[in-house]
C-alpha cells in the first residue's frame, strides 16, 4: 500500500502550502512562529501537536534530540509538570544528546527504543531523583516493573537491559504478572523464557545465565553442546539425533559409548528420580540425551557413574600419545605418525578424539582390534566409521546389537554380518595374567 508525502514549506516562495497555512490558522500561529517551527524541522501536524501542549520549538527540538516526541509532553501534563519542567529533568539526568542506533551514514535522529537504553544503562549511583518519574514518561508500559525491581533492590542495569528486552516480546505481562504474584527476577525470566518445565530445568542443570541459554537457544544449541565445548554463537541444525545414555537401575550406573562426559546434574537427576520418571526423561531429552535402559551394566569397566565416559583400557595408555597428536595440523600427518614407530594402540585411542573425520577414520580402522576404541566408533556420527567399528569382529555383541538399529542401511548389514559370524564362530575369551601364572 502507497503512502503520499506532503512538502509543507517550500523554499521558493518562504512560505507553507495552503494545507500547512490551514493547519496553522486553525491555533492563530503567527507567521513568525511559523517560520521558527520551519527551521527547527517540524511540520504542521508535528508543530500543532507540541503547541497545543504549550511547548516551545526550542523545548521540542530538545526533546526530539533525545528520542522522545510530543507523546512524553503529554504524559508530563497528565501528572501535573510542564514542557520545561520535563525537559530540565531530562537535561540533568542526561546532559548530551541521545546517540542513535541507525547504520545509515546520513544523520539520523535517536529513536524512543535509544532513549530508554540509555536510560537503563544509567548505573543508580548516577541517577537524579527524578529517574523513575522520567522512565515512567518515556515508557509507561516498562514503569510497574521497574517499580517492583527498585522495591526489592533488583535495579541494575543488567536486570533493567534484560527488561527492555522482554517488553518487546509478547510475553511480557507474563513476566510482569509473576513479579507482582511474588516471583523472584530470576523465576520470572526464567519461566517466561522456557514456559516448559522439562526445557527450563534442561538449561538451569547446564549452570549458565537465562541470557546465555536464551542466546545459546537462538542459534538450535542443546544444553549437551555446552559440555562438548559449542561456543556461544555457534550454529546447529534443527532436528539432530539425541546421544544414547545408558543407564543402569541396579546396581546404579550411567555411562557413554562415545567415550563422552556426562554431567553430574544429570547422574543426580537419574540417581534420585530413576528412569521412569516422565518429567526426567523429558528434561534429559531436553538436554540432549536419549535414555536407554539396562538391568545390568553390560559392558563392564567402561567407566559408570561420575567416571562415565572413561574407555575400557584407556588408563593402560602412554601419556605421550597425547603428545603426538598435539602437532598435527592435516590429515596427512596424522596419518604418518600412525603407519610409523608410533603407530601404537596408545596412538589409535588418542586419534580418535581428533576432530577431523578423516584422521578419526584411520584411528578407528588401525585400531580396529581394540573393544574398547570399536565402542566409542560405534557411536561416532561419521556412517564410515560405524562400519569399521560394524565390520569389527572384536566389537562387543552388545554394542553389535545397537549398530543392528542404526540409521545407516550399510552399518545395519554389517552389524548383522558381523553378528551371525560372531555367533557361529565366538571368540575365545582373554587370559588373565593370573591365569598364566597357574598353567
């Protein structure tokens, strides 16, 4: 829909066009008035409106210089002040014009939305008396909240920036409702952000700030992307696959195949509430964990409980391997360091924490004699190297039958492969050292 623009004043002929003169005579401005109006930048419609709150232009151009317009003369008239009373308060709380936010390069005047972030910013040690009477002029909706946070102390500029925040959103009067049922600020904003219980507690287990958890929840994060090193503002893709966390009643045991960690908020939550709770398996959901169930931990050792995600055998490891690996900067010299000397099971278990697919593959595939490297492979998200750890025969029966689920056609053949060989043809079991000693 087209929209038309009227030139008032015209440079021709010094004057104003007959609608602007009309609008003009209906007050019996005079022409000088006129003219001061003019050069001060307003329009008839804008001119008339500040007049017939008895402003001056002078008053309404320092007004405007600071983001506010004739609406904030007219709130100030309703609790009894003046034009000059308003703009001598503003002059004290802020002496210099209100910066704008626009990119144009052009000048461009401060926008309301300007005004009131300066506003919040202003620290309470440097605010006038007159602070909460200005912001309750300048943006009314915002002054009961703003009210109840100077009542209880709450009036930092982190809490008022985050306010300004909500009230552009349409959950607002949730948020001012709870502050005034009692709610403290943090239940408030937390409850307005994550209206779902399960979601909320998700984010609260990760132990980061509702603005974090918001923004981090903005760019698709799960609280799991936190402790798996995401930065704030990196990106994911809507609908990705939850993590398999098993989980064991009794004896208790909570542990990751992918050789992961797993956060004590969430071993509590399962400690204290079991697996058949469905407000925990929601908020473990949330977080970014799918449950899954055993009546005994079926791979032993692996690492249960607050020492979930350590490998089989990974604390029989050189701590050089570590060393090695630190250096490497391409595929290709991963790949090196692994066909010579150095190519031990050490090496193969620490590759394969490497973040480049490629050198996690050659791990996964000169490593593939090793339990415990094949269960963490079999839960890497790369479909190649689920089918080494599928095609492993020295891949536990357990893990086999996850792989016969997977989402990849290919790894479920092999799994299946794998599994009727394994079945046909058991390995025989390790001897212990004690065992040797005996014979």
């Amino acid at each position: 829909m087209s929209s038309r623009r009227f030139t008032y004043f015209t440079t021709e002929t010094a004057g104003v066009i007959p609608l602007a003169d009309r609008l003009f005579n209906e007050y019996e401005i005079s022409d000088c008035e006129r003219v001061i109006w003019e050069l001060a930048g307003f329009g008839p419609y804008a001119a008339t409106s500040h007049i017939r709150l008895n402003a001056t232009a002078e008053q309404a151009e320092f007004l405007r210089d600071r983001g506010g317009d004739s609406s904030d003369f007219a709130r100030f008239a309703a609790l009894g002040g003046t034009p000059a009373e308003l703009c001598e308060i503003l002059k004290k709380q802020l002496p210099s014009p209100t910066p704008a936010s626009g990119k144009s390069s052009g000048p461009q005047p401060p926008s309301r939305d300007d005004l009131t972030r300066e506003m919040v910013q202003i620290p309470p040690s440097q605010r006038t008396e007159d602070w909460s009477l200005l912001l309750k002029v300048i943006k009314p909706e915002l002054a009961p909240v703003v009210e109840h946070l100077i009542a209880n102390d709450l009036d930092s500029p982190e809490h008022l920036s985050r306010c300004v925040l909500l009230q552009s959103s349409t959950r607002f009067q949730k948020f001012a409702d709870m502050l005034d049922s009692g709610a403290s600020f943090a239940e408030a904003e937390w409850a307005t952000h994550f209206p779902r219980p399960a979601q909320r507690a998700a984010w609260q287990v990760a132990g980061i700030s509702c603005a974090e958890a918001v923004r981090r929840h903005t760019f698709t994060q799960r609280p799991l992307d936190i402790h798996e090193g995401a930065g704030p503002l990196d990106s994911f893709r809507v609908g990705r696959h939850r993590l398999d966390l098993h989980v064991c009643n009794e004896p208790f045991a909570v542990w990751r195949r992918d050789g992961g960690y797993v956060h004590p908020g969430v071993i509590d939550l399962l400690r204290t509430n079991g697996v058949s709770h469905r407000r925990t398996l929601d908020t473990i959901g949330h977080y970014g964990y799918r449950v899954r169930e055993h009546l005994e931990p079926d791979l032993a050792d692996f690492g249960v409980g607050d020492q979930a995600g350590a490998s089989l055998a990974e604390y029989g490891d050189s701590s050089g391997a570590a060393a090695i690996l630190q250096s490497l900067h391409t595929p290709q010299e991963a790949a090196n360091v692994m066909r010579r000397e150095q190519g031990t099971d050490a090496t193969f278990r620490t590759a394969f924490g490497h973040s480049i697919a490629v050198v996690r593959a050659a791990a996964a595939s000169r490593g593939s004699h090793l339990p415990d490297l094949m269960v963490r492979a079999s839960c890497d998200p790369i479909r190649q190297i689920r089918s080494i750890a599928a095609a492993s025969i020295f891949t536990p029966v357990q893990v086999l039958q996850d792989l016969k689920r997977d989402r990849s056609r290919v790894v479920r053949i092999e799994a299946e492969i794998n599994l009727s060989i394994t079945q046909n043809y058991p390995l025989p079991l390790p001897i212990s050292p004690n065992q040797e000693a005996t014979q």
